[in-house]
C-alpha cells in the first residue's frame, strides 16, 4: 500500500510541492530513545525521505514505558535495527539507514555533513555538544531538546547570526552525571513524547521553510504545571555568523576510557583500583564491593584518587563513569571506566549462569 499524506498536503503550506521538499529530505537522528520514538514516528509519517538512526545501546524492559515503537518481545535487540523496522513498518517509502554505533568525534562531522538537519534525542551531554559541535563546523541546522523529570527545554541551532549554539550560552560541557538522566532521576512516559514530538514539528517547519521555528530562542516548558517560558538565547559576542568563536574543531575523544571485564574480581586481578561513583542510595540499593565515592565529590576532590596507578570507575551505566574518567584523566591521572556499568557487568554474570 502507498502511503497516503492527502491529509497534511491540504494544508496550504505544504501541498504537492512541499510533499516533495520532504521526500528529497535527509534528516539524521542521534538516539531512538524517548525522545526519538516520536521523532522518527512523525518524521517517517510525513514522508521525510531518508532517515539516518544512530543508537548504539540495546533495548531493555525499563525502556517500553516511554519508547513506544518497540515491543515487550524485542528486549535485548539493537534499537537503531528496532528502531528502523518500526519506522518501515510505519511507512515503507521511507530509506531508513541504521547505525547501532556511538556518535563520536570519528563520524560526527561526515553524519552531519551528509544531512539537511540533525535532530538530537540523546540523553547526554557529551554527545548533545559533539553534535553542536559538528552542526556548527559543516553548518547544518540542529533541533536540541532535554528534559528532566517533568519539564525540559529546546533550542533550535541554525548557521545564522539569529542563532546561538549551545556553546554561546554554555562554554563547557555539563559533566555528564552532576545532573540526572532518565535513569538515575526518573521519567514519566509522555514527557518525552510531548517534547520528542515538538522536535519532530520542528523539523517539518525547517525542512519546509515554515516560521515558528524558535529564532534565538530557549523554549522551556513545565508539564506540572503546564506553563512556558521563552528565553532571549543571544550568540557569543565573539562569534561571526555561521561560526562560533568557540569551536575550531572537534574535541578528541581517549580511545582507551572504556574498559570490559568479566566481573570487578578479573578488573582488581589486572591491577586496578576500583572506585564506585554512584550515589549513596544505589549503593545501598545495590553493593559493589568497590570504594565508595560519589561522583560529584570525586571530581571536587580528585586527590581522594591518592597514589592508585590505575583506577576504574563504576557507575551503574556507564555513562557517568565515562564523563568523570574524562574529566579526570585531563588532570593526569590514570583513570579508566567500566564500560557499560554495573548493568551490563550483572546482565552478562545472568547470561552466563542461564
């Protein structure tokens, strides 16, 4: 069955024409999360031509509640191939192209490049300014959204003197973990659809060239209360539009951070010290074993690492773990991370004893 847009072409701003503006698209989407289900729902729904998904991790159970183009049965598959066949599913037109890699500083530019727009659905902040970074260099536009617990906030970047990038209103980076994601801090479902879904409206008004489309702007919205705001996001005084005077390239990413063991007795047999970065509540919830430091004190205090030659860090994750190790290891001191936590460590432990 061909698909059928008769319903969005009526309106006067699209029409045939704008039907086909959006089938020439080519819309890149970091993360098939939260706030991507909807993305990549809208987006292939209204006939954007190619759609590039990138998510390396797997779907797991505690995902389903807010990411509803997977199913209970399709725990532990690949979510950029998962992701893709639900977007076929939906509409076969669509040139659906999967990466089930981790957007990094290596491939970031090329993406991007290759794109007319980036819609960013991750749920960190090392990849949220890598693709700043990136959209800013090959001068792409770019659709931000973030949300903590019941509210969130979005910023639209394009290459133009009435829009600042992430990085005029934020020179560094947020330490991935000093502010909780979905994991740590908890999520209510449709909260990232409301916001998923703005992203996506977003992305139509862009391809097609229709205003409303956040001109220097921070849109934040309350979903406890229903109320929004809207922030003057001006660019650097020092930038000159399409560039920003605070990136010259891509930051460069240490190969060697992520370290996977068989279980924390194989990683202290290697030599390491092992230092647990999660709050005390997950701790208590769930004992490693490990010393105990969490992770904001650790990084207000890295002489807490004393004289360890080579330290890991767990988190539960990962994520946190990675950012701290970052962190640390730009002060010079040998420091390396869990790669994908406590989690993945305990779920290969099961595996292996089914």
């Amino acid at each position: 069955m061909q698909p059928d847009y008769s319903r969005q072409i009526r309106l006067k701003e699209i029409g045939e024409a704008g039907q086909a503006r959006l089938a020439a698209s080519r819309v890149l989407v970091i993360g098939a999360g939260g706030l991507g289900s909807p993305v990549l729902q809208y987006l292939a729904g209204a006939g954007v031509g190619h759609i590039t998904v990138v998510d390396s991790d797997s779907l797991e159970a505690s995902n389903l509640h807010r990411q509803p183009i997977y199913a209970r049965d399709e725990v532990g598959g690949a979510k950029a191939a998962l992701a893709a066949a639900a977007v076929t599913r939906l509409n076969p037109a669509v040139r659906v192209e999967a990466l089930a890699v981790r957007f990094a500083a290596a491939n970031a530019r090329e993406l991007v490049r290759t794109h007319d727009l980036v819609v960013d659905c991750s749920d960190n902040f090392r990849t949220k300014f890598l693709v700043n970074d990136a959209a800013v260099l090959e001068r792409r536009p770019a659709i931000f959204a973030s949300i903590y617990q019941y509210e969130g906030q979005m910023q639209v970047y394009r290459p133009a003197a009435s829009h600042a990038c992430l990085r005029c209103l934020w020179p560094e980076a947020t330490v991935d973990g000093l502010v909780g994601n979905c994991a740590e801090a908890g999520v209510l479902g449709p909260v990232p659809g409301v916001f998923g879904s703005m992203q996506a409206l977003l992305a139509v008004k862009i391809l097609l060239g229709l205003p409303g489309q956040l001109e220097g702007e921070l849109f934040l919205f309350d979903l406890t209360t229903l109320s929004s705001t809207r922030l003057r996001a001006p660019r650097h005084a020092a930038c000159r539009a399409p560039d920003c005077a605070r990136i010259r390239e891509l930051a460069t990413e240490a190969t060697d951070l992520d370290v996977a063991v068989v279980s924390l007795e194989a990683a202290r047999a290697q030599g390491f010290t092992l230092i647990d970065i999660r709050s005390a509540a997950e701790v208590a919830a769930a004992p490693s074993g490990a010393q105990h430091v969490e992770m904001a004190r650790l990084l207000e205090q890295p002489e807490r690492l004393g004289g360890s030659a080579r330290v890991l860090l767990l988190c539960a994750t990962g994520r946190r773990s990675r950012a701290a190790a970052e962190r640390l290891r730009a002060q010079g001191f040998d420091v390396r991370s869990l790669a994908g936590g406590l989690e993945r460590l305990q779920a290969g432990l099961h595996a292996l004893h089914e």
